[in-house]
C-alpha cells in the first residue's frame, strides 16, 4: 500500500489475518506516532500505551489460535474523553467532572469494541463537555487541523477526527448532537455517521442534549464505519433511549452499486445559503453527478424550514445542557472554560414556552423530512458551509448566527455520514453529507461506501502525518 494513502480498517484486518501485520507490531507504531505528533496535533488527552499493548498482544494469541472475534480484533481505536473507560479517566475536557466520574466501567459501547478484540489506545480530546471553543487557560491540550495546524479541526470530537485524519488511529468513537462526529470529519477529511437516535447506546457518557445525543463511529471509509457500527449497535438496559432495532449485517450490505438509488438534493438553504462556500457546492453537486453517472438518480427538492431548524435543535441542546450544568454553572462558574460557560449559560434565557414550542416545531419537521423522503433513498447536502475557518476566527457568536447543515438530522434523529468529496483550491477536505431515514444506517453506508470506491479523498493524509516514519 502507498505510503501517502492511509490505512483503513478493512485493510489492517486483512493485513492481520494474511500476516503481513500483527497488533503488536501496528499498535506500537501507531503509538510511536501518537509519541511523535501528540503535542503537535492535540489529538489525545491519555494515551493507554501500556493496556493497548497488551490488548494487541492478546489479539496476536488469538489469531495464533484460530479465535477470530471479527474485522475490529487487533484494530488500534481511539475514545472520546466524554465516553468512560475503565482503564483512563473520563475529564470531558473540563476541570468541573468529578475525578472518578463514570467509576472506572466501560460504557456498553467500550465494553463492546473490547470484547471484539478491538485495541483502545486512549482517550480523545474534545470541546468542554462537547460544547463551546477550547481554552488555553486551562490547561488541555488544543487540537489542531493536521491540514493546516492554524486552522480549527471542528469540535466537539476533535481528537479523534485529528486521530483518524493523521493516522494517529484506525477509527475510533465521537459524539454528536449537533453536528459533533460530522463537523470533525468534514474538517479534517474522514469519514463520520451520526446514527439514528438510539441506535447505539449513549449510558456512561457525560450528557449534553439528552434528546439529541448520540455515539457514533468515525473512521476514513464509509466500509471502516460500517465494521464499527455493526459492533457498536444495539439495545442496552442502561441507557433508556436504547432503541431495540435489530442490528442490521451494516458491512454485508457494501456492494458497490448505486444502481436504483434515489437521491434527493434539496436546494433551499443547504446550496443557496450566502455562506456556503462556491468550492463546496461544486465538489457536493459534482459528487452527486458522479453517483448519477453511475446508476442513481437524483431529485432536486425543497425542505420547508430547514433554516429554522437549526434554532429549535439549540433551544433544544442549550435547554437540556443547562438542566445538567446548572448548578455548577452557579457555584463553579471560573471554573468552566470561559467559552464553554457562554454557551452553557444561553439555556438561562429560554423559557419554558420556548422549550416547548421548540418541540412542538421538531414534531412538525420531522414530519415534513418524512413526507420529503416517501420517495427518495437518500439526502445528500454539504456538511460544512466552508473548508476549515482559522482558528483564530472561531467565535461563539459565529457559531450561533451562521448557518448549520448538520443539526437539523440531531433534530429529526436521522442517520447522516459525512464524507469526503474534494480539496479546496487551498488544499483543505471538502465534505457532503448523506442522510437516510430511521434505521436506514446500512442504506446511508451503501451509497457513501459506492462513492467511495470511485474516489480516493478519503484516504488522503495531511503533510504532517506523511512526514512521520512507518
């Protein structure tokens, strides 16, 4: 395999059962480059270097044996620092959580990359319990965007996005309520799913919008995502949202043909927003082309009030944020970081009619998202408005007032996959996003997985990472 292509999932687990690789062997040099550009990129917060190894040494005996647990055994990985593990503290990124928060257990969906042989290698940085702008004052590490260190590798779930992006990991766990596994993967060029609203369960998990919240897999391919997902997936006690869909087999339905699929394109606010970039509407609209050239069939549409969708989804995370911070935000107010406390704090000023008339509108769109989708596979739309901003750029005012293409599917519940679709003329990712209907995750995966095998931007690697030895 070309240096300057990235490894993906699918190719470790065949690299591993061929014998070309072991664990051991790629788990150390992934944590020599973890050793090499940590404090470069910010990626992770605790690195588990001992436990990892021995969890790639154990997949090594396995194989020896003939066990095979699966495509993730022996697979480095990398965790949110939101999502508790039992081998690292949980910080979320934040000096508020108690020391021991989540008690030393896995979450469910920990427990289950590691009874699949799958090899953690730490905990991920993040924005402040998945919300805000990092803090310098702090004293975390600041992620950057290993395309251009100045530029932001979106949040919340930064480190990994960084992790996967310069191949500090093979894939790894995000969370998104907003937009916070796609916007990291939009940025930093890989691929990420938002999953239906509890698809998979989000229990020992520091929560942000209770209604919104979700666990999902990032990784370079759309086929890395889809091995992730058919682990990661399922019905779990703890966590009340847990949906009891039956898993669906996510890899087995990766066949390459988009023969039949009917794409919706929908062209009010997702391509005639004044901020989208004129580079990133032609790479989507280019990428849809492309799938149509190759058997789909695509639909331009309108979504009523896709705009307004963006609000009720921050009424509705801010609301439910302040439920759970409230009392710190009072007694402990210096202690959050200064943006993360802004944030936090706009929950204040929403009254409880407002909450309410906020879900009353999220009733209404889902409805008319469904209505929109009666006749159409899929929606594809930008991910991000633009390529990575400066960070210097970000503000939280920006964040609030511009255009949002990712939250109205955390509105919805819907599954939606960020993927790679080009470069800029300044060399950074541009990303489309692909969104089903409830449960569909294997269907959103088709499509992008069929992309994906007629393209190659998402297994290109950042300068940065090239320039680390194998």
């Amino acid at each position: 395999m070309a240096d300057e292509l990235g490894m993906t999932i699918a190719d470790a687990a065949t690299a591993l059962r061929s014998g070309e690789l072991t664990s051991v062997g790629l788990t150390t040099s992934l944590l020599d480059k973890i050793g090499s550009l940590n404090e470069t990129l910010g990626a992770f917060v605790t690195v588990t270097a001992e436990g990892a190894l021995a969890a790639a040494a154990a997949a090594d005996a396995d194989f020896a044996a003939g066990v095979d647990k699966g495509p993730l055994q022996g697979i480095p990985l990398a965790v949110k620092d939101i999502i508790s593990t039992e081998d690292a503290p949980t910080t979320a990124n934040s000096r508020i959580l108690a020391p021991d928060w989540g008690g030393g257990i896995d979450a469910p969906v920990v427990a289950r990359l590691r009874a699949a042989g799958s090899v953690l290698l730490g905990k991920t940085t993040t924005s402040e319990f998945a919300c805000g702008l990092p803090d310098d004052t702090k004293g975390f590490l600041i992620p950057h965007n290993p395309w251009d260190l100045d530029r932001t590798p979106a949040g919340s779930s930064s480190g990994t996005g960084v992790a996967v992006a310069a191949g500090l990991a093979l894939g790894g766990l995000g969370t998104d309520t907003g937009g916070s596994v796609r916007g990291p993967a939009s940025m930093n060029g890989h691929s990420g799913l938002k999953v239906t609203f509890g698809r998979v369960p989000k229990s020992g998990v520091t929560p942000l919008g209770y209604s919104l919240d979700s666990v999902g897999p990032m990784a370079r391919s759309a086929m890395d995502c889809a091995l992730l997902l058919a682990v990661m997936a399922g019905y779990d006690a703890t966590d009340p949202d847990a949906a009891s869909a039956p898993v669906d087999d996510y890899a087995a339905a990766l066949d390459g043909s988009l023969g039949g699929i009917r794409i919706g394109v929908p062209m009010p606010y997702f391509f005639d927003a004044p901020e989208l970039d004129p580079e990133v509407r032609e790479a989507v609209l280019g990428a849809v082309a492309l799938m149509a050239s190759e058997g789909a069939t695509s639909t331009e549409m309108a979504l009523a009030h896709a705009r307004e969708a963006k609000f009720a989804n921050t009424v509705t995370m801010v609301a439910e944020a302040f439920a759970y911070h409230h009392l710190d935000l009072v007694s402990r107010w210096d202690t959050y970081g200064r943006y993360t406390r802004v944030v936090l704090a706009r929950g204040a000023l929403f009254s409880a009619g407002d909450f309410a008339q906020a879900q009353r509108f999220r009733t209404m769109f889902r409805r008319e998202v469904a209505l929109a989708m009666a006749d159409v596979d899929v929606l594809i739309t930008p991910t991000s408005p633009a390529p990575a901003p400066l960070a210097a750029d970000m503000t939280p005012e920006a964040m609030l007032t511009g255009p949002s293409f990712t939250n109205p599917w955390n509105l919805t519940g819907l599954p939606a996959l960020a993927v790679p679709c080009g470069f800029s003329s300044s060399g950074l990712p541009l990303s489309m996003q692909i969104v089903g209907r409830p449960f569909a995750e294997a269907t959103v995966l088709k499509v992008a997985d069929a992309y994906q095998r007629l393209t190659d931007f998402h297994l290109r690697v950042p300068p940065v990472a090239v320039a680390v030895p194998a």
